[in-house]
C-alpha cells in the first residue's frame, strides 16, 4: 500500500532522488545542503542558461522534499525547456518528467496559477513530438490549464502566451486536422482564431515586455498574417532585448534573426 501511495503521489524522478538522499550515511545527511539551497542553485545555473545543471539542483531539492512547490515548477520549466536541445528518445524522456513534475506541481497547490501554467508549457511542447490526433487530445488539456491560470492570476504574462499560441494553433488547423478533431474532439473547439492569438500576444508583451519569445512569437504570427512591418518591428525588439528572460533567449534571438533576414 505505501508504495503505492507514493508512486500515485510522488514524480518518479523525484522518488528515485529521495531514495538516493535517505541512504546517505549520518555525517553525510549532517553536511547536506537544504532544499531551498539546491533551489537557489538550481536559479543560478537557469539563468546562465545550463539547463542540465539547473535540472540537476532542482532534482536534487525534489529528493530532500519531494512536494516542493518552488522545485517541482522550476524541474518543469528547465525539464520543457532543455528537451528543446535534445533529439529523440531522450528528449521525449525529458518532456515527459516535465510534464510529470508540473502535474505534482498543480496536485501540491491546485490554487495556483504557476502550476498550470508550468503544465500548459509542459503539455505543449509534449505535443510537439506527437502525431495529429494526440496532439489535438493534448489541446483540450492545454486550454483548460491555461484557463485555470488566468482565472487565477490574469496578470500571467506566460499565460497569456500559452493561449496566444493555442489560438495559432487551432486556427491554423487544414481540412485534414479539422477532420481528426471531429473524430478526436468531436468538432474543432471553438474560439480560436488569430485575432484572439494577437490580443493575448498583446497581453502577454504588455505585461512581460522584456521576454524575448513573447516578441518572436507575435513576429512569427504577424509575418504569417503578412504584415511584414508588424512583424519586423517585433523581430527587432526581439534581437535587441537582453538575453536574460529565459535559459533559451540565445536560440530564440537566433530564430528571430532568421525571421527577419526572410523577411528583408
């Protein structure tokens, strides 16, 4: 029965981290860091971009608390985020812990918005690596994590990224995809559309201007929309912001630059 408890209530990356941290001998335990250093560690190697390091310290915090609300949203932000980098089976491993941690996240405090959003991005990015079908089942979930988010913190910048991109996306569905979602959704949900996309991309900038891939999305949709003047002056912002918004700025300024020599 424990074990099943435990297995129901705790990530398994974080119990295989608390099985390492309970067989430390007593001099070892005496010299161990507490959760909130390996946390702090964890914000340091984020924002020097070493993702790998980053998830390192989260997990590490995770095995001397495993319900830590702080370590299991910041696991799944690094985890999302550092499965950008990787190819195949690993990176679908890395997708899943994110997603896995998120939802520990929104079970240890379902009344905050951080954890559905950290899930919202989770689940997205999981979807990338999915056929058509699933990635439409994943949707349904997405928006009703993002809505859960804004319901309680409408000033969730990340948030309103989430829902601008879920708007792309389902708007930009073809014949094709629209059928699978019949099947698979009964009907294509309904609300989606770019000009919902542009206002919650609007919403997000305003309220976050300084990350960089609020502006490289809005540019990316603003070219697709063919307002290539729009689209440039988001690009450009994008470029000249200071890369410290997220671990992956670099790539994202990188992708902006490409966007904007197309566009030139």
């Amino acid at each position: 029965m424990a074990g099943s408890f435990l297995s129901r209530s705790i990530p398994m990356a974080t119990l295989l981290a608390t099985l390492a941290a309970l067989s430390l001998g007593p001099r070892d335990a005496a010299a161990a860091r507490s959760a909130e250093e390996w946390v702090a560690e964890g914000d340091q190697h984020y924002a020097a971009a070493r993702l790998p390091e980053a998830r390192s310290a989260y997990q590490s915090a995770l095995g001397i608390t495993p319900l830590a609300f702080a370590a299991l949203c910041r696991a799944a932000r690094a985890e999302s985020e550092l499965a950008e980098l990787q190819k195949g089976d690993e990176q679908r491993r890395t997708r899943a812990a994110a997603v896995e941690h998120a939802r520990a996240a929104v079970k240890v405090a379902p009344d905050s918005a951080a954890g559905h959003v950290w899930l919202a991005v989770a689940l997205g990015r999981q979807a990338l690596g999915e056929g058509a079908k699933t990635q439409l089942a994943l949707s349904r979930e997405i928006k009703s994590e993002v809505d859960r988010a804004l319901q309680r913190d409408p000033a969730s910048g990340r948030g309103w990224h989430v829902l601008a991109v879920w708007n792309v996306k389902i708007a930009g569905l073809n014949a094709v995809q629209r059928m699978a979602a019949n099947a698979v959704l009964g009907g294509v949900p309904k609300g989606a559309s770019t000009a919902n996309a542009e206002t919650a991309f609007q919403k997000a900038i305003a309220l976050e201007p300084a990350y960089v891939n609020h502006r490289l999305e809005y540019g990316r949709l603003l070219r697709a929309l063919h307002r290539d003047a729009d689209a440039r002056r988001e690009l450009e912002k994008a470029v000249a912001l200071p890369p410290t918004s997220s671990a992956l700025d670099a790539r994202y300024q990188a992708e902006a630059r490409e966007l904007l020599a197309k566009i030139r």
